[in-house]
C-alpha cells in the first residue's frame, strides 16, 4: 500500500475552503485534475455520506467513488468503487484545519492506493503513487490560489 499527503497553508477562513473544496460549481475553476464530475447517486447539491460521484480526469481515467465521511467544514473522505485497471483501492480523504489564525487554513490530502495486478505491484504502486502525489501538489496549489484570491476580493469590498 502507497500513502500520497500533502499540505498547504490557506490564508482563508477554514469554512470558506471546505465550501470551494466541496462546490462543483467551481471546481473546474480551480482543480486541474477532472476533465468531468458527475454525481451518481444522492443529491447533488447536498454533499452527504453515500453519494456516488464519477470522476473523468484530463488524462481519461474514470473513478467512481463514494463519500464514506462527510464533516462539515474540517474532512470529506471518499473510496473508490470502481477505477483505473491499475487501481485495486484507493480512499481519499481532505482535511481542512484551523490554522494560527482564524483566517488561516491548513488544508491536508491524504490518499491510499494499492495498485494491481498483485504481481506488478512492486512496480506498479509507486509510479501510481508518484503520479497521484503531483495531482495531489497540484490540487492543492489550485485550491489555495483560489480560495485566496475571493478571499482578498471579499476583504476589498
């Protein structure tokens, strides 16, 4: 089993960054890893503990997962129910802390693969987990860049 976390500080209230994370109105404006988000099964506009969403990303890997954990404004966490030929599990989880302001974030995501098939996992696994560990980088530079630019256009007005 591979673990991918990473972390970024978010100069942004921490219930503000949840709710960008979480909004797919705007997730394309800021994540640079799905082509397409759509949700499967439960409300889409409620994010709840069941729901079913299918992942596309620019790469054209399908993911479809399912909210195990849901805890407004601090953790949403995902399994995979079915993805990528190279993928026997994956689970996902972001955490968004208080930082040491009220207006700071410390945003954390953590992912775990195991990779297939068994017999090339050896080699399989960690160029998974380096992959998904520039997706994870990347993510979490989006969500701070824009978390922190409405961030400055709402102190500004």
């Amino acid at each position: 089993m591979a673990s991918i976390e990473s972390s970024v500080t978010i100069r942004a209230p921490v219930d503000f960054v949840y709710r960008i994370s979480q909004d797919y109105a705007v997730r394309y404006d800021w994540d640079p890893f799905p082509e397409n988000i759509s949700v499967i099964a439960g409300d889409p506009n409620t994010l709840a503990v069941g729901n079913q969403v299918l992942v596309k990303s620019k790469l054209g890997m399908d993911m479809l997962v399912e909210f195990v954990q849901v805890t407004p404004p601090t953790r949403a966490a995902v399994k995979m129910i079915k993805g990528p030929w190279f993928l026997e599990k994956f689970a996902g989880s972001w955490i968004f802390q208080d930082g040491e302001t009220n207006s700071l974030t410390e945003a954390r995501f953590r992912y775990k693969i195991i990779a297939k098939p068994k017999a090339l996992r050896l080699l399989v696994e960690p160029l998974a987990a380096l992959y998904f560990s520039r997706v994870v980088n990347k993510r979490l530079a989006g969500l701070k860049a824009y978390c922190e630019s409405r961030q400055d256009a709402r102190e500004a007005s």
